[in-house]
C-alpha cells in the first residue's frame, strides 16, 4: 500500500517539473547502480509515467548514466553508465 501510494505521488509530482521530491527519490533509487552519495548525484533529465515507471539521466564525477525504473510492486532499477559523447 505504502509503494502505491509513493508511486503516485511520483506521477502527480512529476507534472511538477523541478519537483526537490521527486529528484530527491531518483537521486536515492540511483545510490546502489552509481558509484556516488545521493547528494552527489544530479539528476538530469527525469520522466515518470503513469504506471509508475521511469527514465531518467544521472551525472556523478564527470560521468552521465541512464537510469530506468519498471513499474510494478519490485520497481527494480537499472542505471549504466553512457559513452561520453565529448572527445577526450
């Protein structure tokens, strides 16, 4: 019940752009996939949909990873890392 209702909460914050919650709650779904602290994640992009479900991008330590959330009770998260589009 608690994960339906956060998962809502989701959803309707997400129509809210910059909403602090919502990227608070990627930047902590993010922690065990990226190698960073919450507060050291920036979430770059974030889209979460109706069923729950999300995609979003995440920067730490120069690095850009790309984040998906499947919806449902589990709600695993995925995060890999992108190829830098940047030459070096």
């Amino acid at each position: 019940m608690k994960k339906t209702l956060i998962i809502a909460a989701l959803a309707l914050a997400s129509f809210s752009c910059g909403n602090s919650y919502v990227i608070q709650s990627l930047q902590e779904e993010s922690v065990p996939h990226i190698p960073c602290n919450a507060d050291h994640i920036e979430v770059i992009q974030h889209v979460i949909h109706d069923d729950g479900s999300a995609t979003w991008q995440a920067l730490c330590n120069g690095r850009t990873y790309s984040c998906s959330r499947l919806s449902g009770p589990d709600g695993a998260v995925n995060c890999s890392e992108m190829e830098s589009q940047m030459p070096e």
